[in-house]
C-alpha cells in the first residue's frame, strides 16, 4: 500500500511536502467501519419492524429510504462544508450527527412511532453522508493518484468487518429467540400482542445506545488529534476556490459513475434490506450447512434459534464473503486494472442474480449470497474511476457521488412495491440484476476520462 512520500505531489497546508500519512490513513480508515455497521443493521430493522410496528414490507421499506435520503440531502451540503472548513472538522461533525441519530433510538423505541425511527435514521445518514464524503477522497489522495483504487478498496476492506457484524448484532441482541407473525399476533388477545410488540420494539435501544456512545467518543478522538489537510501541488491555489458544481458534470466519467453508484447503492440495499425475507421465503427450513456448523458453535447455551436468526446467520455469514471479496478484489487489482476487475465482478454479479431468479429453494439463496462477494468492490472501485482526474473539483465531485446514494433510497421501494403487487420477492430480484448489468458497462466502458489513453 503507497502512501505519499517527498517525491510525490501531496501536501499539506502548511506546506511540508515529507510529512508522512500513515497514522492519518490508520485513523480514517477506521471510520469506514462505523457505517458499515449502521448500513448492514438496516436489514435487520426492516425485518423486525414488520412485526414490532405492525408494518407491510411496503411501508417498511422507507427504513432504507430515510437513510439513504439523509446522503442525498447532506451529500452537497457536506462537499462546501469541506471545502470551506476542512476535513478534520468534516469528520467530527459526520461523527456528532451520527452519534445524535443512533441515541434517538432510544426514545423512538419508547414511543413505538416509526416516524421517530425514520427520522433518527435519516439524522444518523446525515453524519455518515459527511464521514463517506470526506473519508473517501481522503483516502484516495493519501498518496499516488496511479494507486487510489487500490488505496480506497483496502480501507473500505475494514468496511467488511462491520457489515458482517451487523447481522450478528441483528440476530442476537433484535431478533427474539422466539419466532412472531403480524398474522400471529393479530390472533392473539390485544393486551399480550401489544406486550409482545412493545418488547419487539424495545429490543433496538441498546444495541443502538452503545453505537451511538461509542461514535461521540470517537469524534472526542479527533478531535484531539493533529489530521493534515491534503492538497496537490499540481492545484493552483489562486485557483482552488474558483468554479462552480455545475462544472463537475463537464466530466462524463464522473457522471457515469454516479449513475453507476446509484444502481452500486440501491442493488445493495436492495439485497440487504430483504435477505432475511428472501430466506425464509425461498428456504425456510433448508440451511447451508457451513453456516449451521457455525450457528451452532457459537450457541454455547444450546438455545433453540427461531427461523429469522438462522436467516441472520445466513446474512452474516453472505457479508463475510463481502468481506473476503474486498480483500481479493484489492489484491487482483495489484496484477489487472481496476476496471476490469469491476466489469468481471458486475458480470459475475448478473449471472448469479439470474440463477437466484430461475432456481429454487436454498441454491438460489447460496446464489444471492454469492452476489455479496462480487458486489463487494464496486462501491470503492466506482468512487475511485469516477472522481479521477478531478484536480480541484475532487471534494465536489466526492459530494456528486455521495449524493447518488440516494439510490439506496428508490430502489429498494421499487423492489418492495413489485414484491407486494407484482408477483413476489422473486420478481423483485431482477432490479437488482439490471443494476449490475449497468455497473459491468461502466467497468467495461464508461469509466473512461476523456483526454486519456488506455491500453
């Protein structure tokens, strides 16, 4: 992994061209894991609010919508903010504003209002609209321009270890041991339903309280450490200040990739948000037996786990190849180009999504678990081919991609709505599949800066 050394042109504002990035890359780098935390968390709240709020898939979708709309909302916002004020204070109000939406969790849970979720989802989307604004450009400029991609999927490799978490945390500390319907409780005398709901409800307080501790502690870290701000020597600094962001759509790789990031974005809410679901539908009673193996050498109490935490397990488990093809996607891109790597990986994506469309019971749930291990790279991978080559316009151009996010927002509710009314959790795969035929376009084509040679 490179980092900037004398002869490269990376410095920072005060002007010392040797200053080495290494813990810089450390600390930023840990971010990356904070949201994936609160990213892969999502599905499992989509899940149990059906149950604990007494809501159709439909209406629980906008748990991903909430969230995902907090990116598009803060994303421009974010990329002036950083502009004007820096990284380091970008950092530290990212992380504030996540810490304040994980603790309203707590009364939301009290009051049963799911607006009261939706709208602490969408304060703690706020914040890491502006951690993922700020921590991946840079990433990408703490060292060779030639290097970035390579730079980016590294760090966001650590992203794995949380979203892999994320079920766990769903499966142990909000799922019950006990298995509810909304079909079930509204046969139940209204008293005990509202108890059992109450309790489904109360369920999220702590795991969200200790995040959102844990998080302002952390921006209580930055605070009190020293984090260069990092420019080019090749940006002229009369010129740093100067153009608009409407300029940044001049570059039509970036838009491509932004587009490409919308579809990255809302195939993988899309995936995460109805993974339980799809397993209960397509193999309720079918289990992959490396997960089971594992399910039960993590059960040392010898608890009878309900069919949504063994789903929870098979989500976690899918996450850990998310997390291995972050790893092996970065040390292909060693040997081949980072956008050939993203076109193979997208294909691949697309064959699987088709085989989990056309077959049947637990292979086609193996199929979309695999999906995890291609999808993987893309997100880091399209951020860095699509804000290269930017020079001063990079933290605008950052925002642009950001913004895209909001993909996480529409498609999921797209794939709820055919869900419902047109045929089934099925049918509602092939969004995500034509999602990844676009991605495999823009890896194969569309990343392309203009101006440039390829081989």
């Amino acid at each position: 992994m490179a980092f900037a050394k004398s002869d490269e042109p990376m410095v920072t504002k005060n002007g010392d061209p040797n200053k080495r990035y290494l813990i810089p890359f450390i600390l930023v780098t840990s971010l990356f894991f904070f949201w994936g935390l609160a990213n892969s968390l999502n599905g499992s709240l989509i899940h149990h609010f059906q149950t604990a709020l007494n809501l159709d898939r439909s209406v629980v979708a906008f748990v991903d919508s909430a969230f995902y709309m907090g990116y598009f909302v803060m994303a421009i916002p974010a990329g002036f903010l950083l502009k004007k004020y820096g990284y380091k204070r970008g950092f530290i109000i990212g992380l504030l504003l996540y810490g304040l939406g994980a603790l309203l969790f707590f009364p939301a849970a009290t009051m049963r209002a799911f607006p009261f979720f939706l709208m602490a989802l969408f304060i703690m989307a706020c914040g890491i609209a502006i951690l993922e604004t700020a921590a991946n450009p840079y990433i990408t400029v703490l060292g060779p321009q030639e290097d970035s991609e390579k730079r980016l999927n590294f760090s966001q490799s650590f992203n794995g270890i949380s979203v892999v978490l994320g079920p766990i945390i769903g499966g142990l500390f909000i799922f019950g041991t006990k298995e509810y319907s909304r079909e079930g409780l509204d046969k139940m005398p209204y008293a005990q339903a509202e108890a059992v709901r109450i309790a489904e409800a109360n369920s999220v307080q702590m795991p969200y309280l200790v995040i959102g501790l844990t998080v302002i502690l952390f921006s209580i870290l930055f605070m009190i450490t020293k984090m260069p701000e990092i420019e080019s020597n090749s940006e002229d600094p009369q010129h740093l200040d100067k153009g608009s962001f409407l300029d940044i759509f001049k570059h039509k790789h970036l838009v491509l990739g932004a587009l490409a990031q919308f579809f990255d974005v809302g195939a993988q809410a899309t995936l995460w948000a109805y993974f339980v679901d799809i397993k209960l539908k397509f193999a309720a009673n079918e289990h992959w037996g490396l997960v089971t193996h594992i399910a039960t050498w993590l059960n040392r109490a010898g608890t009878l786990y309900s069919p949504s935490q063994i789903a929870a397990f098979h989500a976690s488990f899918a996450l850990v190849l998310f997390m291995l093809g972050r790893f092996v996607g970065t040390l292909l891109m060693v040997r081949f180009k980072p956008n050939r790597i993203l076109g193979v990986f997208a294909t691949a994506a697309v064959i699987l999504m088709g085989y989990g469309i056309f077959g049947t019971g637990l292979g086609s749930v193996i199929a979309i678990m695999w999906v995890y291990f291609f999808h993987s790279i893309m997100f880091p991978t399209i951020f860095a081919l699509a804000t290269k080559n930017l020079g001063t316009q990079v933290k605008l151009g950052s925002s642009l991609i950001i913004m895209s996010i909001v993909g996480g927002a529409i498609i999921p509710i797209l794939a709820g709505k055919i869900s419902v009314d047109f045929g089934g959790l099925r049918n509602a795969l092939w969004i995500p599949l034509l999602c990844f035929a676009y991605i495999a376009y823009y890896g194969y084509l569309g990343y392309r800066v203009k101006g440039l040679k390829y081989d």
